[in-house]
C-alpha cells in the first residue's frame, strides 16, 4: 500500500462543541508543496439493526435540524465519553425505542465522511427484542416517533427516496443480502 | 407524517471554508425548550460505481487527512458551486482515474451524517469504460492510486475492515444484490 500521508504543519482549533469540533490543518503534501485540511472531529456513533419477532425493522423518525426535515432512520447516537460501542448501542436502542435485546451482535463498522469528518459508525443487530418496563428515556432534547416495517416496505421507501440516510439504506440492503442468501 | 420540527431562533456563523462551513443554531423543540444545533454546510458530492469490461469495481486509495490514514473508496468528489450531479460524476471519474463512460446512471442519493452535517451523496453507476487520451487532471493538492477488483475481493476486504467507507460499503452491497438477483 503505497502512502501518501500529509505531514501536519499546523493546526488551528477553530471550534469546540457538543457534538463536533473543527480544526483547520495545514499539511506537507507527498509532491512537498503546502494545502490546508478542514477537518471536523466526531466521537463515534453506533446505528442498530432491530429486528421485532416477525422479522420487521424498527424505524425512527425524527426531526434533522441540518436537513430541515424529517427523515427515516434506524436508531442511532452518538458514543459518550469513553463507553464502548456496545454499551452504547444498547441504550440507544432503549432511549429511542423502549426495547431491550436478548443479543446485540457486531456486524461492521464503517466511516460515514472520512473526506472531511472522523464519524465512525459501530453498526449492531439486536434480536430477541422485548419490551422494558420502565426504559431509560431519550435525551430531553430529542423527539422520535417509531415506525416497524418489513424488509419489502423499507425498499419501497428507499426506492421512492423516502429513506435516503446511508446507515439506514446500508442496513436495509444488508438484511436483503441475508434474505437472498436463505433463498438459495 | 408527525412533525418535530425545530424552529430556528438565532444563527451563528462560526466559519466558511473551503469545503464545510460551521454554524450553531438556537432552536426552539416541539415541547416550547431551546436547544443548540451545531450544523456543518457542506456542497454536496458524488460517487461513482465504474465498473470494467470483465466487471471489476474501480477503487481509488487515498491519504485521508481526518482519519489520519491511507483508506479504500470508490472514486468521489465534492459538486463544484453550481455543478450538475451527472456533470460532476463524470469529471470525478475522468479526474481520479483516466476513464470516461459511454453510460452513467443514476441509483440513489443519501445523506451521510444527518445527524450533523447536511451533505447528500448521489451514487452513479458507469459502464462502458475507456481510457481518455488526456484525461483531466485531480486537483493539485489530490493523490490516488488506483485498484481493479472484483466484487468478492471487495467483500473480503469489507471482512477484514480494510474497506469501511460507507458509500463504499453501499455500493459493494448493492452490486453483491444484483448478482443475488441475477442469480435467482
């Protein structure tokens, strides 16, 4: 693998916040001239795969204030400081849905804009769904309302662009690659 | 359809550059609450399936400065201001690895970073693949090598998490589908 790595010359810390940072690198490139780098730092995510006992996703629909709209995922959110992705994942699905999981696997991870953001997104599948009695509740600022649809509505949705979030298109082919494996 | 959607009571421009530009929202919630949303701006961009004669998935490895490493994509790139998907799909597979298409076609877009960021990526799939005599160049602070594989060396790869780019990972899965299909 042949590197084309970017020495760091500087970095300006342009921004902290609650969700993102943003700095501003300026780099070495291989061919030695100079190049600035925007770069926005991210803890980490998880995204779960919920799949209820007849085999439907569930989905959350929320508010996106940098879409200004609407949109269909599978239940997501970010690491906190220093919990592991699979403590993570298990809350996130309680807070935004009110399941818990008798098996919560590991099936990827993926970066979800390596050119200008470090997110990356731990992905689960959580079987075994049942519901808790008194579940941890979302973060107060947060606002879902939950939808369970087949593997066949999910595809309908995406191909009329009414799920258009790449974790959750990303999800979707993945249980129709598992469906079609079965089937042969 | 329920909306929660998020009335904007105030805006801060916190930087513009070159690719992303950062604001921070105050929001009023659906239950009457303020909240603050940190918003990256981003141009929007494309990817590209291009696919050789004996069905090969171009990939383009790069130094990727926010991860701090060398990483496995399809080609891609950010839409120029006022650039047309279909124009940009071209220019970007020209510019990252000589080819030009006597086919491209569009599959989907989706956004990679709700949660933060406002960039949509459209997917296109090229077929019929040349080499141009003198392609247009990568921009001058861009470096690549190019891989030819097949869909099962992608997969290993995807194994081994030695691809795990998101769109990447999307269109592997969506080319492993209509071999599925094709299959049936």
């Amino acid at each position: 693998m042949k590197s084309f790595e970017e020495k760091t010359l500087s970095t300006e810390q342009i921004f902290t916040g609650k969700v993102v940072s943003l700095q501003v690198d300026e780099v070495e490139l291989p061919n030695g001239k100079t190049s600035k780098r925007e770069i926005i730092k991210h803890p980490g995510a998880v995204a779960v795969i919920a799949l209820t006992g007849d085999n439907k996703i569930i989905m959350v629909e929320q508010y996106r204030k940098a879409l200004e709209k609407n949109i269909v995922e599978i239940p997501a959110g970010k690491l906190e400081k220093g919990e592991k992705p699979e403590i993570c994942a298990a809350r996130e699905l309680e807070e935004e849905t009110g399941y818990a999981c008798s098996s919560m696997e590991w099936l990827m991870s993926f970066y979800t804009s390596p050119g200008f953001a470090d997110e990356l997104i731990h992905l689960y599948i959580a079987k075994g769904l049942y519901k808790k009695e008194n579940p941890a509740s979302a973060d107060e600022d947060e606002f879902v309302s939950l939808m369970e649809i087949t593997v066949e509505e999910a595809l309908e949705l995406m191909e009329k662009q009414s799920i258009h979030d790449a974790k959750t298109v990303l999800a979707i082919q993945y249980l129709q690659l598992q469906e079609a494996m079965v089937g042969k």
